[in-house]
C-alpha cells in the first residue's frame, strides 16, 4: 500500500511539473512548446493604406499568477492609432513558469 502511495505521489508531482501554470492558449500561431516557446503569428488585417505608427500591449505570467492588457485596443491607445493596417502577436514561454503575450498594432 506504501509503495502505491509512493507511486500516485511522484506521478502526480511528474504531471505538475510538466504541465506547468504560466500558461498562454494557443491563440498566436496555434503552436507551443512545454519547455519552451517563442512565437510570432498574424492576427488580424485592418482597412488602413499602410502604417507609420507601431503600438504594442503586453500581458505576463508567472507561475499561475497573470497580469496586464494585451488587448488590440490598449496597444492602439499606446501607439497613438486610429485606423488598424493589421495586428500580430508574439508568444514567449519558458517552462509554464514565465509567459509574456505581446499584441502589436500597425496603423495610422
């Protein structure tokens, strides 16, 4: 009975382990690594001519802890756009402990 004790305990600390908590969905590009992932992905095309004004916006995660706007409308007010050309998104994780999801804005 120990021994399965043991067993279910170590399993279950494997699993959390390898899970991780900093987590990002697969919104950016639909791809991600367990160990590590940075990534770049399209979003969205906007009806602008072309962009000469760049915003971003950011939201961070670590361990099960996650904070700040990475909306598409917060990297607008930060670049000062009115009029979107298109939006990507960058994924950054390392070890589901530390995870950043960045928006960034084209526009005019």
């Amino acid at each position: 009975m120990k021994r399965l004790i043991a067993s279910v305990l170590v399993a279950s600390i494997a699993v959390m382990l390898l899970a991780g908590c900093a987590g990002i969905t697969s919104i950016a590009g639909g791809t991600g690594g367990m160990v590590f992932t940075q990534t770049d992905a399209a979003v969205a095309v906007g009806s602008a001519n072309g962009f000469s004004k760049i915003g971003t916006s950011e939201s961070t995660a670590i361990v099960c802890i996650a904070t700040g706007d990475s909306s598409i409308k917060k990297a607008m007010e930060n670049g000062g756009i009115t009029k979107i050309h298109h939006v990507d998104a960058k994924v950054f994780s390392v070890l589901g402990v530390y995870a950043k999801y960045t928006t960034v804005v084209y526009g005019e």
